[in-house]
C-alpha cells in the first residue's frame, strides 16, 4: 500500500507530473491545460480530453517570461509562462483560463497573442452567486462546450457530462474521506502529503486517480504519519501553492492538519447536484456556491468556514502563505486577520514567492509562531 502512497504523493513532481498527460496523448486523446479552479472540467472530462492543471515550473530562473511580464506580476503565472516558452507544455492542445484575477487574465491575453496553443478559451467567473450569476455562468459553461466540440470534433451531450459529474463526485466524496481522517489527533499524511494527493488528482485521469484513492483508504485508515510533531496544529490559507516543499518546511516543527487552498480543500469541497435537470446549470451552481476564493466576494462566509474548521480540526493557529503580487489575497487578509482576532484564534500571514526561495527567513519567522503556539499549548493545558 505505501507504494500506491508515494505514488499518489508524488504523482505531481517535476519527474511524473506529466506522465499521464503523455500516456493519454498516445491513445491519440487531447490534453486541455487547466489555469484555475473554476473551469469546470467535468465539461473537458466529458468531451473526452484530459483536464490537466498546469503547474508552473519550480525553478528561479524565469527570464524568458520577464520579456512578457513586470517583476510586480503574479508569480505564479510568470513560472508557467517560462514552462510555456520554454517547451515543457508544447504537449498540450490547447489551454482553458478564467478571468479569476487580472494576472491570469494578462497570462491568456500573452497566450492569445503568442499563438503557441491551438485552443486558448478564457471564461468569465462572477464575483457573487446569484440566481443572475448562476444564469451567466451557465451560459458560460455552453460557451465552453460548443467551444470543444468545434476543436475537437466531438458532441458533448448531457448524458456524457452528467456521466462525468458522477466520476468528479465520487473523486470529490474520496478526498473528503481523506480529509476527514485529518481531524485525528494522530493522522495518517502529513500536510506535505495531503498536498500531494489532491494535486496528483489534478493532472492524473480521474478514473484511474478514484480507484486507487479508493483502495487505499482503508490502509490510510490505521496508517499513522511519521512525522515527529503532531502538535501544534496549523490551518494553512493560500492560493496556488502546488509544491509540498513549502509545507515541509512549515512542518519541521508542526502538524498542518488542515488547509484552505485551491490546489487542497477548495479542489474538491461541494459536490455538484446531481438532482438539477440542466447538468450546466448544476455546474454553474456548485462553481459558484462552494467555499470560495480570496477574489470572490463572499470574504465573512470565507472566514466563518475558517473558524469553523478550526474548531472541526482542532487547530491551534492560523498561517497565511499569500503569493507575491495576487492582490486579492492581500486585500482579504485584514478581515480574515480581525475575524480570527475576536475568534480567538493566533494568525500569521508572510507573504511567498511561487518557487520555494527565502527559506531561511521563512523558517525563523514560521518557527517563531509555532514555538508560540505550543507555549499557549502548554499554559492551557491542551493535549
């Protein structure tokens, strides 16, 4: 079982992140590049293609995409500029973004305007659901069918995307299992192996990805982590953070036992509703209505689902990891920071660049809060 482990853990590395895009690619199958949480892949999935999340390169040297892009730009989108220019996605055949903030936006507009994919769609994501919005994005999702079905010569029908709506529950129902085991005072992965999962789901075939998560439950369910501290436990809050690296490095003196990322819990929370008529409109509302993103509107809904899995999960603080120049990251933290102020509840936010660099730093900075953490451990008594 711990080979089926590490190969879930791992499944997202520089070495085999893009095995089973290749794989799929010799059936003579289509890969789509995936930039965002929100595209709903169920439809990509149902065309027959591979949704793939693209992760940017984890290197520090980026100069080919500074010829495209400021220094002040998200981070994360110049590392997967420099992947694009650099070779590592000619695979794919074609890319689906959203407008999820201004970044990803200018990103497509420089893969619009290079022409290096033969299919490049942007989607439009509104900031509020609404029975309005949930109407716009709908006709979004649409847009995006008949998109794929003029590309890749192939006729997307309801009965192929409810299908695909089944395959995405049930990978949506086994990482919530998975999580669930996370609430153990002992649990069975480490944070950086947690991370390492849901991000393997995002690039691996779900039906393949489904049927060994689900044999590997019941293992996972007596297994315990090696790591040397269980305590304190931290909830870690970021956007884009794809590299278990960056929680190893937090975990040298903790537990991450839970995490608010579109890359972990955000991946996979909210099941689509399977009961609705129109699987488009199902979509819609499950995109739209789940726990959302830092640029979403709906910031106090955001942060009472924080303290709630802070109480669920038996943290004992809060890190926020931010990415460099995603400004609405930034604009969120000062009522996520007031709202678990009155909560009670210890906060630290530092700020990060997508490649792991400024470990040091990071380290003493981290190791401080922990080590703060676990003196209150102490002086409440807490086990």
């Amino acid at each position: 079982m711990e080979s089926i482990l590490n190969s879930l853990v791992k499944g997202n590395s520089e070495a085999i992140r893009y095995n089973w895009a290749m794989a799929w690619k010799q059936q003579g199958k289509k890969v789509i590049g995936i930039l965002s949480s929100y595209v709903p892949e169920e439809v990509i999935w149902a065309a027959g293609m591979l949704p793939w999340r693209i992760t940017g390169t984890w290197r520090e040297n980026i100069s080919n995409a500074r010829l495209y892009r400021s220094q002040s730009s998200c981070s994360y989108c110049n590392h997967v500029l420099e992947s694009l220019l650099s070779g590592e996605l000619d695979f794919l055949d074609g890319i689906v973004t959203t407008d999820l903030d201004q970044d990803l936006l200018r990103l497509g507009d420089v893969l619009l305007a290079l022409k290096k994919m033969p299919f490049c769609q942007i989607m439009h994501i509104p900031f509020v659901d609404s029975e309005l919005n949930y109407k716009f994005l709908t006709d979004e999702i649409r847009r995006l069918i008949s998109s794929l079905e003029n590309y890749g010569g192939v006729r997307i029908t309801d009965d192929a995307l409810r299908a695909s709506i089944d395959t995405y529950n049930r990978m949506r129902s086994l990482l919530n299992r998975m999580y669930e085991l996370r609430k153990k005072e002992t649990p069975p992965l480490s944070g950086s192996e947690t991370l390492g999962i849901t991000t393997t789901a995002a690039v691996m075939p779900k039906t393949h990805f489904n049927k060994e998560l689900e044999t590997l439950l019941p293992y996972l369910e007596k297994r315990e982590t090696n790591l040397k501290n269980h305590s304190p436990r931290l909830l870690v809050t970021s956007e884009m953070l794809d590299n278990p690296a960056y929680i190893s490095l937090v975990e040298e003196g903790c537990l991450v036992a839970m995490d608010d990322m579109d890359t972990g819990s955000r991946y996979f929370i909210q099941e689509v509703d399977i009961t609705l008529e129109d699987p488009a409109n199902a979509l819609a509302r499950r995109y739209l209505n789940r726990h959302g993103a830092p640029r979403m509107t709906s910031w106090n809904k955001q942060a009472e689902q924080l303290i709630k899995w802070v109480k669920e999960f038996n943290i004992d603080g809060v890190l926020a990891l931010p990415l460099a120049w995603c400004y609405p990251q930034r604009y969120r933290m000062p009522l996520l920071t007031r709202r678990f102020d009155e909560a009670g509840i210890p906060s630290l936010c530092l700020e990060r660049e997508y490649h792991l660099t400024n470990v040091g730093q990071l380290r003493t900075r981290i190791g401080a809060f922990v080590e703060m953490l676990s003196l209150k451990r102490v002086i409440h008594g807490s086990k």
